[in-house]
C-alpha cells in the first residue's frame, strides 16, 4: 500500500471524504433558514417543511456529484427542496383531507378568510405559475435568481410571473 506524508491511500481518501461531508453540509446549514421558509411557503405545516428540508438535503447528499457547476449549489438545492414539497402535496392529495383540517383545529392554528383565499387561489394555480410567484413574492427573489432554480430563460420567467398574477387575480 502506497504512504502519503505518514499516512495510507485509503486513511487519506476517507480524510478527504470526511472534508467534503463536512463542507457540505456547512454549506446547507448556511442556507437551512431560507430552505426552510421556502418549504412552508409550500406546505404550511412546520413538521413537514422540516421534513422536506431534511429529505432535500439527503437527496443533494447523494445526487452531489452530479453538481457540476458549485456556483449554482444554492439554486440546485432549492429546486430540490421545492421538488419534496411538491411530492408532499402530491402524497396529501392522495391521502384523507381530513386529517390537515383535524390538525389545525389540534394546534388552534387560526387564518384570516383572505389568507384562505389566497392559499387556495395558490392551490388553483398551474405549477409553473405558481412556483415564480411564490419564490418572487414570498421570498423575495429577482426574476433571474428564479431562472437559475427553475432552469428555464429569464424571459420565461417573466411571463409565467404576469401569467401567474392574472390567474391568481382571476381567483380571487
């Protein structure tokens, strides 16, 4: 077995493992508060934002070499915490409706009828409308931060937003 400095190949690749574990997950520590806000933006539950934080960053640990480009790490692991909120809305969907209901009348979670309408006017809207609109007006991003998470053209963007605000209007 080859020694590098004192140590053997496999002590060092496991080292080098351990540093980009660590280096990694620093960096979604960074950025778990606005990771977390987005997924409530999208489920309305704490539990299960935290849920699909905690999924999303299992999902970006093992697809991380597929990141290419660690630029973009931010915009990647938002597209992933939003792809596990939209399997959570999909998993709901399938489920008793009941139970979201029988949860919030628990947690004495109270919202006023407008915040009603809006969320239900949100879940109206087409996926493509409505994730730039959440991500521009809820969380404050910039039409071109929201291309890079979606992948798609600025002016892409641009449209599905005026899209996506007539519809939302047309709802309410």
């Amino acid at each position: 077995m080859e020694k590098t400095a004192g140590h053997t190949e496999s002590e060092n690749k496991e080292r080098s493992s351990h540093v980009q574990e660590e280096m990694f997950f620093a960096q979604v520590a960074e950025r778990q508060r606005k990771l977390y806000s987005i997924a409530y933006s999208y489920l309305r539950s704490e539990s299960d934002s935290l849920e699909a934080v905690q999924e999303a960053t299992c999902r970006a640990w093992i697809k991380r070499k597929k990141l290419k480009n660690p630029d973009v790490f931010e915009s990647w692991l938002i597209r992933i915490v939003i792809n596990c909120c939209m399997d959570e809305l999909r998993r709901r969907k399938r489920s008793f409706p009941t139970a979201e209901f029988e949860e919030r009348a628990v947690t004495g979670e109270m919202q006023s009828h407008d915040r009603i309408d809006l969320e239900r006017a949100f879940g109206k809207m087409k996926s493509k409308y409505r994730h730039p609109v959440m991500l521009k007006y809820y969380h404050g991003m910039t039409s071109a931060q929201i291309a890079d998470i979606l992948g798609k053209p600025e002016g892409t963007i641009k449209t599905w937003l005026r899209e996506g605000l007539k519809q939302l209007k047309g709802f309410l």
